[in-house]
C-alpha cells in the first residue's frame, strides 16, 4: 500500500498490522474513511485480517518489479 494505491487508508491501523506478529499480536483489520468521511473496513464486507508481512516474504520484490517497473531495491 501507498498514497497512490490506497490514499484512505488510516496509517495508524496500517501501523498497527506491520506491528501484528503471530503470536505475539492479534490480527487487525486495517481501516479506511470512504467518501463520507466515516471510518470503514478497507475491503467491504471481508472479515479480513492482517499480520506483519515479513514472517511470509520480507520484501514483496516480484511485486514490486511488475506493479511499479523496479530493477533495484535500496531497503533500510
């Protein structure tokens, strides 16, 4: 996710499933503000939840290279 591909999405609930590694922290649901300013469940009527993301695959490169047109990755 980034400001392009999701720009209403509530960071802190975005923060929070980075945060969600299991067994240590339950999943969450990552919210979002739809065109009425209220606060809804980013994928409509999904129960949905997520984890930190670097248990399964640290860094989605595959994805990234198709979806954006990258060669080369700098992380930190």
């Amino acid at each position: 996710m980034n400001y392009l591909t999701s720009p209403n999405v509530i960071i802190a609930t975005a923060v929070c499933a980075s945060c969600a590694i299991p067994l240590v922290y339950e999943p969450v649901k990552i919210l979002c503000k739809n065109d009425k300013n209220e606060t809804v469940p980013f994928f409509q009527g999904d129960q949905m939840k997520f984890v930190d993301g670097s248990i399964g695959a640290d860094l989605p490169m595959k994805n990234l290279s198709e979806l954006f047109n990258v060669n080369c990755f700098i992380v930190s």
